[in-house]
C-alpha cells in the first residue's frame, strides 16, 4: 500500500510555486493601491483583515496570518498533503507582499474615483487570485472552509465561497457608508469575472476524457489521490483499430491541475481531452461524496 502511494504521490513544482507567488504579488498589490487606499472592502479572510484594520488598526500584513491559523489547523486534518503546502505557502506570500507594498512609496492619483479603484482592484485581484487558483493554489482564507463542504458535504465551491463573502461584505457597512459598499460591489463582480477567465471557468466542472495504454492505473491514482469516481468507456482506434479503455472522469477546477499532473507523471503519452461541464448533478457534486474521513468522530 505504502508504495502505491509514494508511485501516485504529487509532487512540489518549482514552476507552480514561483506562478502562485506572482498571482499573490499581483493580488496584493491591487488590496493595498485600490482597496485599502481608497476605503473598498473585499470578501472573504481578506475582508475580515480589511475590518479589523479599519476598527482595531491591525496590518492585513499580520492578521492574514493569524486568521488563517485555526483555519490551517482544520485543512491539515482533512486536506492533501500538496493542497496544504501550496495553501500554506500561498498565504505566506501573500502575506509578505502585503507587507511590502504598503511600504512602498507607489502613488496611483484616481483623484479618489471609487469607480476607477473598483475597476483597477478587480483587474488585478481577479488576475492575481485566477492565477493562483490556476496553478493549484489557494491564499487561505474560506477556500480551505469551501474545499471542506465540497469534498465532505458535497457543496460546489462557488456556493461556499458566495455565501461567506456575502456574510463578510454586510460585516463591511460597520466602516464603510452604502456608497462605498455599492462601488465594493462592482468591485467584486469584475473580480470574479477575471477569476474565471483567468482559471478557464473557476466554479464550474470539468469533464476528462483520457486515452492511455495505462488507463487502469491512471484510474486507481484518480481515485486515491483526488477522491473522485472514474467510468471506462470501451473504444476501439480509428486508424489501428485496437481496443481502448477510455477513462472518463468528471472534477472541480480547482482539481484540474491536480490531475493533469498525476496523468503526465504515469503516462506521458496520454491523450487528454478536457470538457466545459455546464452542470454536475449527481455524487460528489450535487449531493455528498464517499468519505474516507469524517468531520466529528
């Protein structure tokens, strides 16, 4: 057993940890030049540091981390072991450019126009966060909480996460006036449309078609190392005809990287086709997945 895991464990990608910094650094530079400067909030563990700058005056530099801390202790349990290193490893990055932006001497003259800094905070939050999130990453925050209920409860995601920014944006009028609240909300629609176009479609599934003489044990990885479901379908080559086991299987974006990896490290050959899945309605998705862990024991 021990060395069916080692063969399908993920590996640590130079190349994905130096992406998912840049994604940070773009992100972070759009919260400190357009958010905190001109009085904007944000969603999620980012707008819960906003608030408690604006009311305790802690730097976001700081309570990035510290919010974040019962939420690592939880993810450790019940999250891989790569989701956390790239999720811990995410936060700490952000972290430190939140730092060092709001030391640099950078003026970006809107003339205060709450318009101009919705649209500017959207770019590069959105490009940021879709980079990160494209390559395996996540900043922390309720993306640790979301990935819980989808891979436990069977939630999407984009439910998770639009439910708790919600709850965090109607926390925000404790500082902001209505008009500042309405510009955060344009604010937070440009962002998740560059969130989407930047990771190809953030919350919405993905169908997977490979084609692999290794089909069997790309199918046991799959299951072992992401949890999800696989369907052989029988086909035969065009041009050898030889029979094929297709492997069909159907996953969240934020799983998709995840996956391509674990295929090119057992095939390299492989063909893979991938799917916009417009719904997913059934198990894992709609309603909840098998558990091999449990919440309360």
């Amino acid at each position: 057993m021990a060395k069916n895991q080692s063969r399908f464990q993920l590996g640590i990608s130079v190349v994905d940890l130096l992406v998912i910094a840049l994604g940070a650094a773009i992100y972070s530079f759009g919260i400190v030049f357009f958010n905190i400067y001109n009085h904007l909030a944000d969603g999620g563990v980012t707008g819960i540091t906003l608030i408690l700058r604006a009311v305790f005056h802690i730097d976001p530099a700081y309570s990035t981390i510290l919010v974040n801390i019962p939420l690592f202790a939880i993810g450790y349990r019940f999250l891989g072991k790569k989701d956390m290193i790239y999720t811990l490893y995410g936060t700490i990055v952000l972290s430190i450019f939140l730092w060092i932006w709001q030391r640099v001497p950078i003026v970006i003259n809107i003339q205060h126009d709450l318009l101009l800094a919705a649209i500017g905070a959207g770019l590069f939050g959105g490009f940021g966060c879709g980079i990160v999130y494209r390559f395996g990453g996540t900043t922390g925050g309720v993306d640790i909480v979301a990935r819980l209920f989808e891979r436990f409860k069977g939630v999407q995601m984009g439910q998770t996460l639009l439910t708790m920014d919600v709850i965090v944006l109607l926390s925000s009028l404790i500082y902001l006036d209505v008009r500042q609240m309405a510009y955060t909300l344009i604010y937070v629609w440009i962002f998740s449309l560059l969130v989407n176009f930047t990771q190809q479609g953030a919350y919405t599934a993905r169908g997977i078609l490979i084609i692999s003489d290794q089909s069997q044990t790309i199918s046991e990885a799959i299951q072992e190392q992401l949890s999800r479901g696989v369907t052989f379908i029988n086909a035969e080559g065009g041009y050898s005809h030889e029979s094929k086991q297709i492997v069909y299987c159907v996953v969240s974006p934020s799983e998709l990287h995840s996956l391509k990896q674990l295929v090119e490290k057992i095939d390299k050959a492989a063909f893979i086709s991938i799917l916009d899945v417009n719904e997913a309605i059934g198990e894992g998705f709609s309603y909840k997945r098998p558990k091999k862990f449990k919440l309360l024991k």
